[in-house]
C-alpha cells in the first residue's frame, strides 16, 4: 500500500500523484467510508438509533447475505455467476426443518447441507465439464431447484417443520446480549474464503481461470476440476446461509431467501469483484453485504410506502455499483 | 509527387493512459504517392500513433492535417470519411453476418470490393458466405480489399502481410505500388525489414513515445532503422556472435529428449518424424500454414493427433492434455502471448501458475520458496519488473519473456518456442535467442519455429523444412542460409533469391477457400440452409411434437383449449422476443418482467371506464412508454459501464416499484372491445386473436427491423462490438436502439397480460424474466450474441406454456411445471455444450 497522498490544490487531487488514483488502488478504504456514510445516515433519518443492540442486529442480519456473497465471491471470480443461491438456500433450509422430526437435528442439518453441494456439483459440471454460459446453467438448476421443492413441500403437507435447536441458537441467539452466534458461523467462513483466496494454490487457480481460462490449460491445469469444486463450495455456503435465515426466522418458508438473489450479486459487485473475473476479492464483498444491509435498515426506518422503498433500493445498488465502476475504470 | 504541401501532416502528438506516457511528441508527415513505413519497437507508440490517426480515440495533445486542412476525428467512421483507412492486424469483420452484410454494415458497394478481391487474386468470392466460414487469409484480403473500395487517401496497412502466403503478399505489394502511383499514400507497419527495404520510400522511427528519426530508404538503411530503433548499434552479426558463444553441448547418449514419429494429424500434419536431444536446438523452418502450428500443437498436447507416436526421454506419452505433456517435460511458448498470459495478475502468479496444477498443490502456497523461484527466474531472463503489480503494463517484449520464465521456475526437458520472437523489438529477440542457446548448453532440448528464416542460424544447431505438413529437408545451422531455407520451405529443388518471389497461385496449398468459391447444388444448399437456421426447423417441430402430446393426452382438445393456450403463452412470447432482441444485441435484461407489470397496471388503470377508441389511444401511449422505459435502461447500460446484468437487475426493482405505485392491488380493468383483441376469435373458433395479434406484431416491428441497416448493427454489435466499432458502427446507439425496442415489446407483452387476465396486477410480471429468458435459451439463441431470431423463442414460449397444460390434464401437479421448465432448460444447454464439444474435439 502506497503512502497517503499529498493534497496540495485540486490538480494533485486527480493528478498521477493525487488521491484519486490513491482511491484507486486502496478501494477498501473507499467502501469502509462508504459504510460509515451509511451508518452516518441511519443516525441521522432517527437520532439515537446507533447503539450497541442496532450495531448487533444489523451483523446478525448481514451474516446470511455475507455467506452468500462468499459464495457468489468465489465463483464470480472466475468469471462466473451463481442465480441459484437463493433457490438452494430455501431449499435446504427447507428440506432440513422438516427432516428434523424424522431424522433428527443432525442428520437433517447433513441432509440440508448436502443438497447445496449436490445442485454446486450439477452447477458445476453444466459450467466446467459442458462449457455450459454460468448465467444459464445456474438459472435452470435454480428454477429446477425451486420447482423440486415445491413438490416436495406439497407431498410433505402433512408433517410438521422444526428448526434444529442449534440452527435456531446459531440463527438468532447472541453471546452475552451483544454478539450475535451466527458471527460465530460468518467469521470462520471469512477468514477461511479470505485465506484461501490469498494464499492457497486453489485460490491463485480461481483468479487464474477468471482471467485466462486458456492460459491455465496451456499451463497445465485442470480447469474443470478448480471450477466443480468451485460450484460446490458455492452451494454448501448458500446451504449454511439457507440454514442460519430460518435460524432467524424459525419457521420454513418457501419465499425465505427470495429478496436475496439482488443483494448477493450485488454485495459482490460492490465489494470490487470484476463480474468478467480475476479481480477483486471476498473482503470488499464483506463491505458490500455490510452496506446493503444497513441500506436495507435505513429504508425501513424511513416512513415510506413500499414501493418507494423498493425504487429506492433499486436506485442506490445501481447507483453504488455505477460509482464502483467509475472508480476502478 | 514532388509538390510542396503534405497528403498527411501529423504534428506533436501526445497521448496519455493514467500515468503510463505512449506519446510523448510524435510527428509524421506523409507525402502524397508515397509508401511510408512507420517502424518502433513495441512499447514505442506506433499501435497508438496508428489508433489516433484512424479516430479510435483522440490525442491529448497535437493537430492532424490532411491537405494541409486541420482535421479532428472522433470515431473510425470520421477518420474513413476524412480519407484516412486502416487495416488491422484483425479483420474488422463481424463474423456471424455474409461478407455482404458486412459490406453493407460498412456502407461500402460490394461491386467495388469484388473488383479489388480479383486485383488481390480472389477470385468467385461467394458474397453470402458468413465470415466466420471463411480461412483467416481470405478475410486479411477482405479487409484490405474493403478499405481500398471506397476510395481512401491514406491507406494504413498494420503487419498486413502477418498471416499470408507469399504470393498473397505478393499481390498485396503489387496493390499498394499501383496505389501509389495515383497518388494516394500508404503508411506502412511491419517488423519485416525485407519487406520494408522492397517498398517503401520513406521511414519514419519511433522510440520511446518520440520520433528519432525520418530517413529515405536506400540500400543499406536498415541498419541505420535497426539501430535508431534500438537506441544503440546492433549488428545481426554481432547477435549470432553473442548467440554463438553459448557453445551446443549436444548430448551423445542414447536417449532423445524428444521424439515424434509418424505423426499425422487431420490434413495439416502427414507422417512427420524427428528427434531431438538434449543440448541441441532444433530448428523448424516452414512458410506459413504449412503445418507448423498443428504439429506444436500435438506434441504439446493442446491438439488430439490421429496417429503417431510421441517420445519423451524415451517413454511414450498419452497425450489428451498439455498436462500430460508437461509431465513428460514438454513446455509451450506460444507466439501468442495473450493466449498463454493472465493479463491482470502479477508477474509472480504468472510465473507461478503451473506449480498449482496438482490437487496436491490447492493447499497452502510455501510462499518463500515461491518468491526465491521466482526471482531466479526473473533475474535470469533480466525482466523489467518497475511495474510489477500487473502484467498488462509489461511491454509486449517482457511480456515473453515472463512465459520463459514462467517454464524455467517450473522445470522441462525441452522447451518449445513456437515463432516466440514474433512481434517482438530486436534487442528483446536477441535477449531470448542468447538464452535459448544457455538453456541448450546446460543441457535442455529446444524445439524452435520462427517465422523469420534469417534467425533460424542465430539459434539453432539443425533445422528442419516443413512444408505441406512433411519434412521436406534437414539442414546443418552452417548452411542454414535465407536463400537455402527458402528454397527448401518452397519445395522447390532450384536455387531462388533471397526476397520472395511470385508463385502461380495453384501452388499455395488454400483449401478452405475452394470451397467457399465453388457454387454448391441443391441439395448441398438445402443442408446448408437447415445447417444454418437450426432452430427454425428445429423449434416448430418440438412445437408439434408437444401438441400432438397433448392431443394424445387429451382427446378432448377443443378449439377452446386451443384459445386459452393462445392466451397464455402471448404474454411469454413477447417477454421472449424482448429477451432475444436484446441477448442479441449482446445484452441481456432482466427487468422485462418488471416493464411488463408496469404496462399491464398502467392499462388496467388507466382503461377501467375508457371506451374502445380511447383504450386505443391509451395503448399507443402505453407502448411509447414502454419504449421510454427500454430507453432508460439503455441509457444505463451503456453510459454507465456498469455489466448489464446489475444495471437491468436493478432497474427491476425499480420498474416494479413503479408498478406498485401505479396501482397497489391487482385491480382495475378495460373495455370488452379491447378485451376481444386477444381474447376473441375473428376467424375460426380455432385461431384466438392471440395469434394474429403476436403475429401482426412482430410482422410490423421485427421484420422491418431485422432487414435494416439497424437491425444489421445490431447483429454487429452482438456478434463482435470490436470488429463492428472499426466497420464505423456506433455501438452505443446501437446497444440502446435494442434495449428501446426490447421495451417496446416487453409492454405490448404488458398490454397483453391485460388483455388475457382482464385486470391489473403490479407482481405480474415476476415470473416472465426468468421464464422469457428461458424462452430464449431453448428457442436456440445463443447468450453470447449475434446469432439467432425472434421465431425460435416465440415458439418455445409456447411450448412453455404447453407444459403446464399438459400436466394439469394429465392430473400431475402443475408445480412440476417448473421444475420441467428448469430441467428443460438445463438439459437443452447441457445437450448443447456437449455437442459443441464433440464437434471440437475433431
């Protein structure tokens, strides 16, 4: 990281050696104030609402939609995209509450988990082995997905759902009043996605294949192994996310993670991650999930009409990812 | 020629990227009737001078005049009408439209350009073949020929000889003197200096972003351009000297580092056999497209051979991957270094890549043994590495050198340099050929082609002659001079001159283009037809396959089935043409369904207590509005640079809102009249005005527009925006023209859901993005753009619907629906893929 600008006069604002460029190159720093303007606003719409149990409803809130974008991280990266999340996450959410009173709390968690590393598999060999565009093959293993749950929730009209007692403390609980437990499921993941990307030969291959599919065969690389595997990480993370939102919510619904599909692509977009792949990063995404949530309480503590909020949603995530761009042009 | 006032006169340009300087200061002045070369090393800011003065983008700094009057150009199109043409090193043809089209995309008289092609020695040119059909030297002379039809002053030829045979090149040469004779100019870019000395008058240097030099060419001014290219004096003798000095240690042991034997492959590759040991760089000599590529492409596993056996330190080797031939200690320098480097990571992950190749290597990186790796590596070859944090600011010379040294981090045996110097300044060409013969001295083999003959003695101990896919000859480095080469490289037994001579065109084996030539029969046409227009034969039939489906299903399927089948899938079916017309663009929209809610509350409001000619009235605004809403997310798109998948994800969110605000809960409606329009049947009982009113739709909105200059640009910018920008279309019109009128239909979509339902409701839409999508998707367009119609998606809308209907009356739950649709698409993409690569694999 270079040294801080010297900002003498507004030509070496955006000169070579200006803050600008500085901006630049540190787009962290750019997305951290971003945050903190946000924060600034929600203070701001209702004075005094900042506080200590704001701060920790907001991380509990922000940590499904950052699983997600750790996911979709991941495979943007390599030039890719995800439209199945939300569908895997309903689903297995689903599909583990209402195996819990049959197979119990742990089985159903497995159970849940391995049907996201089952649609990442498909997902996967659609996208590595068939060369399949990742927009197509995630969105009909998405409306697949969401179909056989359906069915399945309409077979199963009889039995009752429960939300595994561990799911539900994961979900909802917090550690001595302040720090929501599903910190405790988030964090891990984080440093686990952040680690891997920086300083593990899979990661160097996910940011290789996005930038030069082809210069990592010539290179001798297997791309179609990096790329399933890939996928599969992809949907076991919108599992574990599915799974901390009912965690929440404490009742299984089939519309659970549908208002989530914008927000994770764009947390990504947002945090710095090029959408053609081999740039960017899960850090930057961490902001974006953080921003967008917050974006998400400023709107509700603001007293409009539905649809207001839902143009002005629409607005500022075109608006932020128009900045971004701009910004790393 | 000798009049006072200059055709081009160039003055002080300088240009900037950020902080990298391509242009300090250059000057150019070009005479009328004169061929000018415009030489530099890369990184010098030729590519730059050239791209300013054809209008791809505007200098910082600086004035342009021709004919003595101050011209400034914003777009290719200005530059061309100014006078000015340039070739480029990739024809600036859009591959998935004729060779007509593209001729009509550039506003350029096919007659005129026939006439070239025949001057250029391409003759019978079949105009309505697709460009992407066509062999590359075919499309190098189109292009050529596209830029001499209208006419132009300037003529500027970027490396036009690159990827032609020799008589080609001949005519090319032949066509610029006639063209200098009229008096027109030609600015001339080449790294062949033989070719340089044989045609040009004048020579102009760039060094560093700055002229150093204009010089006339006379003989013996090439060392004088070498040498101001360089910045110091270099002799070829002096680099042979250098290159010398690394004395060939050719190992006298058994076992070959290498060997091939009988190998062939397709029609490129017939029976070659060699062998190459360690401590000796063998060199390939061959003109172009003689096989040279496929035969490097074998042996490093890229390209599947069809027989043949390949050696490596004596075990043979499977070979179905480059990985398997890097574990048999085979390495590829590609002459292409885009193909092999990741552009926007650092030096040291692309020095690094291979050594992840392993499953065993996903894990932690040992990161200090990887940085001491890769510094030797780098040290060695004496990379430049001030801007080391991405490789794209590398300059093309030290670009190649990171893929050596990429192999000298990993390890290898033998190292195979295909034409590893191409385009690449001298003193970086010499740098690589002194290491090629260190890394044979300690003991390594190297297999190397160059497209230069005069380097084969630099390097090399032996070479051998490829030509026509065989070995035609083998000889030692010490008679390895041009002239011998040449003559060998011909096939030719008699001595020849050292400068390329004319064949007769028969000689040159083009094959592809004979076909392209030749008029097929009837039946060859019909296959071809079908072959070209899948899914419009495809798609009906799956259609009637489904519906003879449900007739079976359902014996009872009256007219009224076949009325609300009708009604059901228009408002899929528009949705779809949206979608296709867009994705054809090379966009994609996800807000359609959200436009069509908008569309749909605004009639159910708006109609509720209108009459029928007022309902009218209404849906004609209804429709501007709609195009309006296309125009917005147009104007996103493409002003904003954002990817349109985000932009049009938003603005869904957007629309739908709007759509709430219009009208909160499904509601409202119109008159029965306006109602009748797709829920009545004019004619027969069997034919819904559903029908009629999708088929007059698109009837007045898509065939005009598929048959104008529009419709064309748009299936340019689909297809290649970069092949389409230089063919003078202005891609960001045409980009927003297709969102427009993807919302003009994604309303009348909207209308129709009013129609069919009666009533308003603002979550109409939610489904028809996904659903039109998938439409699309199994209508047969492709994602990546340019291909495909209207009438494949509109049809697989309705097999869509069909599905649904099916299921209900085959009792089966109706969400099945959806998960056949997902399946379907799924399948269809799947089944796709793999055909593709079947068909590839050949």
């Amino acid at each position: 990281m270079s040294g801080l600008p010297k900002a003498s006069g507004l030509r070496s604002l955006f000169g070579p050696e200006g803050l600008l460029p500085w901006l630049q190159r540190n787009t962290l720093v750019v997305l951290i104030l971003l945050l903190v303007v946000f924060i600034g606003a929600v203070d701001f719409a209702k004075p005094g609402t900042v506080n200590s149990v704001w701060l920790s409803n907001t991380l509990l809130f922000a940590a499904p939609l950052g699983i997600l974008a750790a996911g979709q991280t991941m495979v943007m990266l390599t030039g890719g995209i995800d439209l199945s999340v939300v569908s895997v996450a309903t689903g297995s959410a689903f599909l583990m509450t209402t195996l819990t009173l049959r197979i119990g709390d742990g089985w159903s968690v497995v159970v849940g988990l391995a049907l996201g590393i089952v649609v990442g598999l498909i997902n996967g060999v659609g996208v590595a082995v068939l060369r399949v565009q990742p927009l197509v093959m995630t969105l009909g293993t998405g409306l697949m997905t969401q179909g056989v749950i359906i069915v399945y929730s309409q077979r199963i009209l009889a039995s009752r759902s429960v939300v595994p007692d561990i799911i539900h403390v994961l979900g909802s609980g917090r550690f001595a009043e302040i720090i929501p437990f599903d910190l405790f499921v988030w964090a891990p993941i984080a440093a686990l996605v952040i680690s891997g990307l920086r300083w593990s030969g899979f990661g160097r291959l996910v940011y290789a294949i996005g930038d030069n599919l082809e210069a990592c065969q010539l290179a001798g690389v297997r791309v179609w192994r990096v790329l399933l595997v890939d996928y599969a990480i992809c949907g076991l993370l919108a599992a574990i996310a599915g799974m901390l939102l009912v965690g929440n919510t404490n009742s299984a619904d089939l519309g659970l993670a549908e208002t989530y599909l914008l927000p994770s692509v764009a947390s990504v977009i947002i945090g710095g991650t090029s959408i053609f792949g081999g740039r960017g990063g899960y850090e930057g995404s961490i902001i974006g999930a953080l921003i967008l949530t917050v974006l998400n309480g400023v709107l509700t503590l603001v007293d409009s009409p539905e649809p207001v909020k839902q143009i002005l949603y629409g607005g500022i995530i075109f608006a932020l990812a128009a900045v971004y761009t701009r910004l790393t042009d | 020629m000798n009049s006072a006032a200059n055709l081009l006169e160039a003055r002080d340009i300088a240009k900037r990227f950020g902080s990298v300087v391509a242009l300090r200061s250059a000057s150019l002045s070009v005479r009328p009737g004169e061929v000018h070369a415009l030489m530099g090393a890369n990184g010098a800011g030729k590519s730059t001078l050239v791209k300013i003065l054809t209008g791809v983008f505007p200098p910082d700094r600086g004035t342009i005049a021709i004919n003595d009057a101050g011209r400034s150009f914003r777009s290719p199109a200005e530059a061309r009408a100014a006078g000015i043409v340039s070739v480029y090193q990739d024809p600036a043809l859009v591959p998935d439209l004729t060779v007509a089209d593209n001729m009509r995309l550039a506003d350029v008289a096919s007659s005129a350009v026939r006439r070239w092609l025949e001057a250029l020695g391409v003759e019978n040119l079949r105009f309505d073949a697709f460009v992407r059909d066509l062999p590359y030297p075919i499309l190098r002379l189109i292009d050529l020929a596209r830029a001499l039809a209208p006419d132009p002053l300037i003529l500027l030829l970027d490396e036009i000889t690159a990827a032609l045979p020799a008589d080609l090149s001949e005519r090319v040469f032949q066509v610029v003197r006639h063209w200098r004779q009229r008096g027109h100019s030609v600015i001339f870019i080449s790294h062949r200096m033989a070719e340089v000395a044989a045609l040009c008058d004048r020579a102009t240097v760039l060094r560093d972003g700055v002229v150093v030099g204009v010089t006339d060419i006379a003989p013996g001014s090439e060392e004088r351009i070498v040498s101001l290219m360089l910045g110091q004096s270099t002799t070829t003798a002096g680099a042979r000297d250098a290159a010398a000095a690394g004395a060939a240690l050719v190992s006298t042991d058994g076992t070959p580092a290498l060997e091939v034997r009988g190998l062939r492959c397709g029609h490129w590759v017939n029976d070659v056999s060699f062998s190459l040991r360690g401590g000796e760089v063998l060199g390939v000599a061959a003109l172009e497209g003689q096989g040279q590529q496929e035969l490097f492409d074998c042996i490093a596993g890229v390209r599947r051979f069809d027989s043949g056996e390949i050696f490596a330190g004596g075990k043979a080797l499977t070979l179905r991957h480059p990985a398997d031939a890097i574990a048999g200690g085979l390495v590829l320098v590609p002459a292409n270094r885009l193909q092999a480097l990741l552009q926007q990571r650092s030096i040291r992950e692309n020095v690094a890549l291979p050594a992840f190749r392993d499953i065993s290597r996903w894990g932690p990186i040992p990161l200090r043994r990887e940085r001491e790796r890769v510094a030797a590596a780098v040290r060695r070859l004496r990379i430049d590495t001030r801007a080391e944090s991405e490789l794209r600011r590398l300059s093309g010379g030290n670009q190649q050198k990171v893929v050596i040294a990429r192999w000298l981090a990993n390890g290898f045996e033998t190292l195979l340099c295909f034409d590893a110097t191409r385009g690449i300044d001298i003193g970086t060409k010499h740098q690589i050929y002194a290491l090629v013969r260190e890394l044979a001295a300690s003991g390594s083999a190297v297999l190397l082609f160059t497209s230069e003959l005069t380097e084969i003695p630099l390097a090399c101990d032996r070479a051998i002659v490829l030509f026509g896919g065989r070995i035609v000859d083998e000889i030692p480095a010490s008679a390895a001079d041009e002239g011998t080469l040449l003559r060998a490289a011909h096939g030719l037994g008699s001595p020849v001159e050292p400068k390329r001579t004319t064949l007769e065109p028969e000689e040159q084996p083009i094959p592809d283009a004979r076909a392209a030539m030749a008029r097929p029969g009837l039946a060859e046409r019909a296959r071809g037809l079908v072959a070209r227009y899948p899914t419009l034969f495809g798609m009906p039939a799956l259609l009637i396959a489904f519906l003879a489906a449900t007739v079976v299903i359902h014996p009872n399927f009256d007219s009224f089935d076949a009325q609300s089948l009708a009604m059901a899938a228009l408002p899929l079916a528009f949705a779809a043409a949206a979608q296709a017309l867009i994705v054809i663009s090379g966009g994609i929209d996800l807000s359609i369904g959200s436009v069509m809610a908008v569309s749909n509350v605004l009639a159910a409001r708006t109609m509720e207590y209108a009459g029928f000619g007022q309902a009218l009235g209404l849906a004609v605004l209804i429709l501007c509005a709609g195009a309006l809403v296309g125009a917005i997310n147009g104007l996103l798109v493409v002003v904003s640079r954002v990817p349109d998948v985000i932009v049009t994800l938003s603005t869904g969110f957007i629309w739908g809102g709007v759509a709430l605000l219009i009208l909160e809960k499904p509601g409202g409606g119109a008159p029965d009249t306006f109602l009748a329009l797709a829920t009545g049947t004019l004619f027969t009982p069997w034919l819904s005005n559903s029908i009629i009113l999708l088929a007059a739709s698109l009837a007045i909105v898509w065939i005009p527009l598929r048959r104008s200059k529009l419709g064309l640009r748009i299936y340019a910018v689909g297809s290649d925006r970069t092949a389409a920008f230089r063919s003078g279309v202005n891609v960001a019109r045409s980009r927003f023209l297709a969102y427009v009128f993807g919302g003009l239909f994604s309303s009348i979509g909207g209308l129709g859901l009013t129609m069919t339902t009666g009533i308003g409701s603002p979550r109409s839409g939610v489904l028809y993005t996904l659903s039109g999508l998938a439409a699309v998707v199994i209508g047969g367009v492709s994602l990546v753009g340019g291909r495909g119609g209207i009438f494949g998606p509109v049809v697989a809308a309705f097999v869509l619907t069909l599905i649904p209907a099916d299921l209900i009356f085959m009792n089966i739950d109706p969400n099945f629906g959806q998960v056949i649709q997902g399946t379907l698409i799924v399948l269809v993409v799947m089944l796709g893929g793999f055909f593709t690569l079947a068909r590839s694999r050949k």
